[in-house]
C-alpha cells in the first residue's frame, strides 16, 4: 500500500484547489466542472427501505444496466445523483454502506478499522481535475463493501448508480475492502436516466484486496450520447490477491474516458481485466487500464474488444509495467471496424524493467474479413446472417475467470446489452 | 437429372483469367475426381461454383439441379443442396464451432429452439469424428491440426447433408489414420454403399494424391485439369495411373493413358 504521509482534510483541500487552478489553464481537458451542478443538495438520503419501494421506472433503467432486482443477491445499494436512495445487505460478515455513514463507523475507536487508512490511497486525490474535484466534494456520496476476514458472498452484490437530473454532476467515491481469504462478486451499473442527458459522470473507486482474497468486478455503463464520464478506479492487490474485472459499455456517449491503475504489489497476486465497447453515433472513448506487475510472480492480463460503427472514436489502451520478478503479463486488444467514419486506435504498452519479466501483446484493428463472411454464406447464412454471428462472436468474452454464478450473470448481461443496444 | 453442369466457364481472379472454356457435367448420383497440379485452377472452380465476390464470371454458365445458378448469392445455392469442404477455411475468433454447428442445422430446417446446448444428434457425429465436447466448444479453426480441420469441415457437412458435395483436397495435411476416417464418412454422405438406383447424392473431389480415392468405392469419372481447363477425362483407374506413372505434363495432350493403356495394368489403382 502506498505509505506517504497522511494529508489532514484541509491540506487535501488545498491542494485539490490547486489542482483544479491547474487545470483550468490546461483548458480542463475540453470539461468544465463549472458547467454542472450537484444539483440535488436538499434531498433526503436513503428515502427507499426495501426493493419493493423501487420505482418501476428506476428498475427498468437498472435491467439496462444488466441489474435485475429479482435475482439473489447478498446486498443491493442504489443511489441517484449525489444522494443514495437505498443500502440494503444481508449477508454476515459482509458490509455494505453508503461512504459517509462509512467514514463515521470506521474511525479506528475500539480496534475498528480506520476508513481513513484507505482514502485517496489507491487513487491519488490530486491524480487530475475530477479526483480533485471529488476530494474538495468531501464524499459527495458513493458505497463502502467491506469483506471481513475469510468470508465469501454466496449472491453478487450489485450496485446502481443513476444520474438523473439535467446538467448534473455526479460525483461518487467508492471504496471496496476484501480482507484476508475473503470473496466478493460484485455487479454495478450506471446509467443517465433520458431526461438528464447532459451530464457528467465522476466515480472515484478504490479496491484493497488482501492476502488470497479475490474480487470479481462486473460494471456496466449506459449513459446519453451528451454525457461525459471519468472514472478513476485504483486496485492494490497484496500477496495471492486475485482480480477480475469486466467492464461493458455499449451505449453512446459524448466522452467517457478512464484508465484503472492496479498495482500488483503482493506476491503470485494476479489480474484480468476484460473491456467490451461498442462505440456508436459521435461517441468517444479513450479507455485503457495500467498494471504494474511489483510483487514477484504477478500476472496481468488485459483484454479489450472494440466496435466501432457511425462516427465513433475509441482509443483503446493497455499498458503493463513489468518490475518484479518472474512476473508475466499480456495485452490483447482486437476492434472491429464497421463503418467509414469510425476509428479505432489501439495502444498496447508493455515495460520491462527487468530481465525476468515475460510480458507480450497482440492488436488488432480492421473490418470484418471477406473471407470469415463467405465461409459462414458457404453454410448458408446471408452475408448479414454471417455478420452478426462474427460480431457476436466477437464480443463472447471470457467469463472463465468468474465464479460460475457470476460468469452466467454477465453473459446474461452481455447478451441483453448488446441486443437492446445492436437490435 | 443433371446435378452440376459447367459450360463454357471463364472466370477472371483480380483481372486475371484463371478458368477458360471449362466444361463439367455431373449427373445425380455420380462422384467425379478432379486432378491437377497445383495452380491449375481447381480452387477457383470450386469458390467460382459457390460464388464468392472475387472469382467474376465472364463468360458462360453453371446450373445446379437445372437451374441457372451463376449469379445467385452464395448462401441461396447452398440452400438448393450444395455443401463444401474447404481446403484451408478461416479460422474465427469468438465463434464456436457448436455454434456454427446448430446454426447449420437451423440451415438444414431444424429446430434447434433456441438452446445453447447441442442438440443430441450434433453430439452423436462430433464423437463418430473423435471430437470431444470440450474441443467443439472451441472457436471454429483456431489452433486447429490440419487433421482437425478436416473433421470439422465434414462434420458441418453431416449436419448439413447437402445434395452435391465439393471437397477441396479433403486429404491434405491429414494423418492416415484420420483419411480413413474422412474417408468413410465421405463414402456415407455420397451414398456410396447404396445401391445405384438410391444414390441421391452427387460429389466432386479435388485432390492431387489420390490416396484417397481406395477408400470411396466406385467414382464415377476422372478429369485432369490444367491451366484452368480440362484437358483429359475418363476412367478413374487409367488416369490415375496415367499421372502416377507419367505425371501431369504427359496428360496435357490426353493421349499418354489411351496409348499406353494396356501397359498400365500393372499399376495398381488402389495404390
């Protein structure tokens, strides 16, 4: 874990400001904060007891995001703007708060653990203009998911993050903790509710896996094609950590861009990471993710499949950084092409900075082949016939990683998604 | 009734001509060899039958069943009953090879009702062809042997079961073992072992070796193709014999395996 000295929340604050000041002679990344608002100060937090109470429109954004209330879970948080609506959980051993009540109970009085420990520790709070953003917010709100030591959720966990009003900023802070020989499956969507279109998304996410916990990670996001999204998610994996990630978009929107740091700094820790876009009308992505491969023994292997139809750009990223010994890693990052206007950039990175590392990638961009078509029309399939199955296969990912209840759940969200979303 | 008929085919590949003045006639029921050496144009025939975009017919016509086929999309001729093996098929990422399985038999009017699972007739042929579950669930060609390819190729063919079947050198790149095995079931979809008047199916086979031709019983005719037409057809066990012992330049002028035919019984056709 990163040990530098910790800051008091008035030097947080102030260099936060600094950072914005910063930015905003950068041009603030072509985003002004200044041009949303929280708005939704004055409403009442955790205004839902029970999923019963969930309106039938909020369900049905949240079955677009691959969440279904109806299946069993070990936890279910909701939260809408800024203010979280519901935080239910059932499984011992297992926590599931909203952030600020979380900050409040864990404040290291009678051996408790210290949340402070853990804020901005993975994610650095002056990393840029929207970390900072969320620093000076104070835990505008988010959730906290606390494993304690060696238990295992049975369900997944899910989570829903909805913005809902015009011109809003969501500003989230999660922080997810699985103590030593603990499991969680967590799913979590997000979406932008039809009337908010424009809007702009800001989700701080930090995950401390310990010694031969494991996490498995299903995030899916269906925003407005004028919202702009900045995740920031940071992952320190300690010895034997094991990590899965899955993260799926296949909606529009204006400009999402996000690159998880996971540092591998425990020994034989392991992450894989798997990122499925479909870009679409003006949509522009630039997602990625950066492992560094520390402890001895780590792996990382980062997989991302891009389409790209209208005037979609997407930049997809990868980069590993090799340190430790005996550490292995692999990028692969294959799009597909299918119309004049979009474009795909693919960057795979790969840093050895030792001779015992072994890492490797492979890219690939470029449109369906002639060849792959007419070898599906020989079986007698029409040329569109043909497209979708190569399409589809395409996006089949790997869910061999998962737990099998999890691995199912998100090939069941994956085929729902893309079918709303490719008819 | 004439299940293939070639007339006066020329075929252009990028701009080049690659097939010129070819004639094919195959009657319901009979399996012809084609022979050749390597470029002289087999393949184009065969993707020029199935009507692949790159292979543009400039002069002449093909029917299938009667019909007039020569411009129709390749996926409305294998819905009239043609079926092909591919020599070297594309490997696909993503798709699974039970996949294109059950989309075959969707093809062939089967009701699958939408199920991932494989149907239990599927299962049956992919074990006959020595596939286990975990191989068919790999994505189709990808990493697969030259003997695997093979395999795969004919088993879409038993889901299939077309009327006229194209096999592209379904003996290349293959283990013994596994040409016997191909062989057997090539013998099956063509009806072999029926008797003449149920043979329903018709079939082209390309190879250059031969081998295995000993273990598809009786074939029907044999024809040498060179430079992108057939200089030589006829008897199955003189030609074959006649490119044994002479090679393919002798057979240009079709005239080294009539001269010389009593000479050649001493050659055996089954190798």
């Amino acid at each position: 874990m990163n040990m530098k000295t910790k800051d008091s929340p008035d030097q947080i604050k102030d260099k936060a400001h600094k950072v914005l000041e910063r930015a905003k002679q950068q041009n603030n990344d072509g985003i002004n904060l200044n041009d949303y608002t929280l708005g939704d100060e004055g409403k009442p937090e955790g205004t839902l007891h029970s999923e019963e109470e969930i309106p039938e429109d909020l369900k049905e954004s949240m079955d677009k995001v691959g969440i279904d209330v109806n299946e069993k879970k070990s936890g279910l948080y909701l939260q809408t703007g800024n203010k979280y609506d519901l935080c239910v959980s059932n499984t011992p051993g297992i926590e599931l708060l909203p952030i600020k009540e979380a900050l409040k109970k864990y404040d290291g009085t009678d051996g408790k653990l210290n949340l402070q420990d853990y804020l901005w520790k993975a994610v650095p709070y002056d990393k840029d203009q929207y970390t900072a953003e969320a620093a000076i917010q104070e835990i505008s709100q988010g959730y906290f998911i606390y494993a304690k030591k060696d238990r295992k959720t049975v369900f997944p966990l899910q989570s829903c993050l909805f913005v809902n009003l015009p011109g809003m900023k969501q500003v989230v802070h999660n922080i997810i903790i699985a103590e030593e020989g603990s499991e969680l499956d967590i799913i979590t969507g997000c979406s932008t509710h039809r009337i908010a279109r424009k809007a702009l998304h800001l989700g701080v996410s930090e995950f401390y896996v310990k010694k031969n916990a494991r996490v498995s990670f299903t995030m899916v996001h269906n925003w407005a094609d004028d919202t702009n999204v900045r995740p920031r998610t940071g992952i320190i994996l300690e010895d034997n950590a094991e990590f899965s990630n899955f993260y799926i978009v296949m909606s529009a929107v204006r400009n999402l861009q996000t690159n998880p740091v996971i540092n591998l700094v425990g020994k034989n820790s392991s992450y894989y990471g798997q990122t499925l876009i479909y870009g679409k009308g003006n949509s522009y992505f630039d997602t990625g993710a950066t492992a560094h491969l520390i402890g001895e023994g780590s792996k990382a292997e980062l997989i991302s499949r891009v389409l790209a139809i209208d005037s979609a750009h997407v930049k997809a990223r990868g980069t590993i950084i090799g340190d430790g010994k005996d550490v292995t890693g692999h990028i692969d990052c294959s799009a597909l092409i299918l119309s004049d206007h979009s474009r795909v950039d693919s960057i795979p990175e790969i840093q050895a900075r030792n001779p015992q590392v072994t890492l490797t990638h492979e890219a690939s961009v470029g449109k369906i082949a002639d060849d792959h078509i007419e070898y599906l029309m020989s079986r007698g399939l029409s040329e569109s016939e043909s497209i979708n199955l190569i399409v589809s296969g395409f996006l089949d990912v790997d869910t061999s990683p998962l737990p099998k209840k999890l691995a199912k759940e998100t090939e069941k969200i994956i085929k729902l998604v893309s079918e709303a979303e490719m008819g | 009734m004439s299940w293939l008929r070639i007339e006066k085919l020329a075929v252009e590949v990028r701009g080049k001509l690659i097939l010129k003045d070819f004639n094919l006639n195959i009657e319901k029921g009979e399996v012809h060899v084609l022979l050749g050496p390597n470029g002289a144009g087999k393949t184009t025939l065969i993707k020029t039958i199935l009507g692949f975009k790159n292979y543009k017919v400039v002069n002449g016509h093909i029917f299938f069943k009667d019909k007039d086929i020569t411009n129709l999309p390749t996926n409305e001729r294998i819905q009239m009953g043609i079926g092909v093996l591919f020599q070297h098929p594309p490997a696909i990422n993503g798709l699974k090879l039970s996949k294109l399985l059950t989309v075959c038999s969707e093809k062939r009017g089967n009701n699958t009702e939408c199920t991932d699972e494989l149907s239990s007739d599927i299962q049956q042929l992919a074990t006959r062809l020595k596939f286990s579950p975990e191989y068919i669930n790999r994505d189709v060609n990808l990493g697969f042997s030259g003997g695997e390819v093979k395999r795969s190729e004919i088993l879409q063919m038993m889901v299939l079961k077309p009327d006229l079947l194209l096999f592209d050198e379904p003996d290349s790149g293959v283990d013994v073992e596994n040409v016997e095995l191909i062989a057997k079931i090539m013998r099956e979809l063509l009806d072999r072992d029926k008797i003449p008047s149920k043979q329903g199916k018709s079939g082209l086979i390309i190879t250059h070796l031969g081998y295995i031709l000993k273990f598809l019983g009786h074939i029907t005719r044999a024809h040498i193709m060179m430079d992108g037409t057939i200089t030589c057809s006829g008897d199955p066990a003189l030609i074959i014999n006649s490119i044994m012992k002479n090679g393919f330049e002798a057979c240009r002028e079709c005239v080294s395996c009539v001269e010389n035919s009593s000479l050649l019984k001493e050659v055996d056709f089954t190798l």
